[in-house]
C-alpha cells in the first residue's frame, strides 16, 4: 500500500520507456555531450508521468531495460568507458538534472532517486 502501489504495472499502470533519458544517460555515462533535444525529450517524457510517486520506479525499469539488454553484471561496465555504478548514479540524478519533482522519503538529496544508495539497482 501507499503513493507507490499506484505505480505497480500489475494494477494496470503503465511505465513510461523513457527513450529520451535512456539516450542521455548512454551519452552521459561515456562522458559524451547529450545533445539540447535528447536532453528536452527526456525531461519531458518524465515531466509528462503524472504521479511524481511513479518517476524514479520508471527511471529504475529503464535503467533495467538498458543493463537487460546490453548483457550487463554486477560490476561491469555497461558501455566501453561506462560503469554500471556510473550508470545508475546518472540515471538516479535525472530529476535534479530536469528539475522534475519527485518524493523524497529518505531525506537525502531532493532531486535523486532514493533507489541510487542500494547496490542492486
């Protein structure tokens, strides 16, 4: 129960692919410059999830997209020059970089997702 039982796709909500910020988080990682337009996208794709409880659960299936895809492990490097720990701090740090709101339940940093302290992610 609670803001994020609304964000579970069993009950029929659907997580936004988020294809804009899964570009810039690739760009960004292997420290290339995202261009203005991948970077627009994105934080519209994720200003357009409605219920801000849900913005950081997208971000992390995204990210899981992003590792399932390439073949990814623990430790790993995600693309050449890119670190899976790398990754998942870029990815955590989307709301602070779009200045998207999103709860903040652990009392860390406003704009991260709270997911980004915990290594299975």
């Amino acid at each position: 129960s609670g803001p994020w039982s609304w964000c579970d796709p069993a009950t029929g909500y659907k997580v936004s692919a988020l294809t804009g910020c899964r570009a810039m988080v690739k760009l960004q990682c292997v420290g290339s410059q995202v261009p203005e337009a991948v970077l627009r996208d994105c934080c519209q794709q994720l200003a357009d999830i409605n219920n801000e409880w849900c913005r950081c659960g997208d971000l992390s299936s995204m990210l899981r997209s992003v590792y399932q895809e390439l073949g990814v492990r623990e430790g790993k490097e995600v693309l050449p020059g890119c670190r899976k720990e790398v990754m998942k701090l870029t990815a955590a740090s989307v709301p602070e970089v779009c200045k998207v709101p999103i709860p903040n339940p652990s009392g860390d940093r406003a704009g991260v997702c709270y997911w980004a302290a915990y290594p299975d992610v």
